[in-house]
C-alpha cells in the first residue's frame, strides 16, 4: 500500500509505503494483508493505528503537555524515536518547523504519541525501530502512565 494525498493506493506509483492507515471520521483502520504473516509487526502497527484514535480524542491539554515533553528532548539533544513512522518525520524538521509549530511538527507530535503507545502497549519490548535513549523513553512511559492513571485506567478511541 502506498498513501498518496490523504488516499491509499495500492501497487507502484507516487506516494510514501505504508503498513496500514487511519481513517478517523469513518472510524476504520487499513492493514495490509502481509501483516498477518508477522504477528510482532501486526501488534505494533494496529497498536500505532488504534492510537491515533486516542489521539483525536485526547484534547489540547494533554496534546500541549505530550508536545512539550518532545521540545524537551531536543533541548536536551535526544535523537531516535520508537517507531519508523515518527523517526521519519523527526528528521525532516526544521528549526521553523518546531518554532512555528508547523504541519510537519504536528504530524510529528501525532506520530510520535503512537509510536509510543505502540513500544509501550503492544507486547513487543525490543524491535529494532527503537532507536531512542532509555532516559528519554523512561519520561514517556511515565507520562502515559498518569494519562491512564487520570482516566480511571482507559483511554477512548
């Protein structure tokens, strides 16, 4: 699957490869079917996907607060992510990027809440997408945890 402007596309053509997609006013997710071969990157990527349904829910309050937990870490010089999808689009930003709060920041922001719900939620401990240092994923994990403890153990999606 390749998405291309907000569509998926199957086959060769323009467009970035996926694995799957989100559809969030439909309320559908898209896998591809390879996924059902490899049981450790279905729990991952449907684990990403479920997430940015929690994402969308989630309000700006908690989405300000997870976003400055990322302005932290490039203070603090954190480089790698835990999760392909939001490595890729940390390395394309710029210092207008995070400053302006641009498009491809938010992106980043969305991908990188999911791809840590998915290091944190799926079962898969280690996978070599986990690029980023253990202090900075011990400060995420702890923020997850009072986003759960705070909604009596749950999240919406």
């Amino acid at each position: 699957m390749r998405a291309y402007r907000g569509r998926l596309h199957s086959g060769e053509g323009p467009g970035e490869q996926v694995h799957a997609a989100s559809f969030l006013r439909k309320r559908e997710l898209v896998l591809d079917s390879s996924l059902k071969r490899d049981s450790i990157e279905l729990a991952r990527i449907l684990t990403h996907e479920m997430f940015h349904f929690v994402w969308w829910r989630l309000g700006n309050p908690n989405r300000l607060e997870w976003q400055a937990i990322l302005e932290d870490e490039f203070a603090r010089g954190a480089v790698g992510e835990l999760g392909w999808s939001s490595e890729a689009r940390k390395k394309r930003l710029s210092m207008e990027d995070r400053h302006d709060h641009t498009r491809l920041w938010r992106d980043y922001i969305c991908e990188s809440f999911c791809d840590t719900a998915a290091w944190i939620y799926s079962g898969v401990p280690e996978h070599e997408e986990f690029t980023l240092k253990p202090r900075f994923r011990k400060t995420r994990r702890r923020w997850f945890d009072q986003l759960t403890s705070h909604h009596g153990g749950a999240l919406r999606i």
